[in-house]
C-alpha cells in the first residue's frame, strides 16, 4: 500500500508542476475583447490592402486601434465581443488566437474612457 502512496504522491506532484510552468508561460496576458472588426477594402490601385484589418481591442479600460495584415484563416473566429487573451508589447498588441497561434497588431491609437 505504501508504495502506491509514494507513487501516487509523486504523479500528484508532477502535475501540479506542470500546472505551475503552463501557468507562467501565458505571464502577462490579459483577456481582450474585440470592440471593432473591419476588412480594408482593396481596390485596384492599392491591392496590397487586400489582407489588411482594422481591429480595436479593449484591453482593461483603455481601447486600442489596431491594424493588421495577415490571411483571413487567421481572423476567421473574430467578432466582435469575443474575447483572446493578449499582452502589450511596446507598440504592438500580442493576441493569442483560439489555436494558440500569436497574432501581431500594430498599435495606431488609443483611447480611454473618462
């Protein structure tokens, strides 16, 4: 009986520090919601907008615009009201997307409610 205690102790050990070390990986990420979701239309004399976004998260009290160029894959579960996880990084807002994948916005502005 005493050995499965020590075994069992030691798997109950071993999960709470695998809890511990995922817990600090996401250190400094906050939940954000989306406030704002706009696609920037192309047109024929600028078709390098054709994957450009314009996004406002509000992070804690403060609204940030942001602007975006990536695949629409990427974007593909954002609405507004939904919610990622995301961190500030100078002028740029880190947002983890639903796959874990990162997703880089470029800070233009922002705006905190008085």
């Amino acid at each position: 009986m005493k050995p499965r205690l020590v075994v069992l102790s030691c798997c109950i050990t071993l999960v709470a520090m695998l809890a511990a070390h995922a817990q600090s990986a996401d250190e400094g990420y906050q939940m954000a919601t989306v406030v704002a979701f706009e696609k920037v239309a192309a047109d024929a004399q600028h078709m390098e907008n054709s994957g450009r976004y314009k996004i406002s998260m509000r992070l804690g009290n403060t609204i940030y615009n942001c602007q975006a160029s990536a695949p629409a894959a990427v974007f593909l579960d954002w609405t507004v009201g939904k919610e990622f996880p995301a961190k500030l990084n100078g002028k740029v807002l880190q947002v983890r997307n639903r796959d874990g994948q990162i997703v880089e916005l470029t800070i233009v502005g922002k705006k905190t409610p008085k």
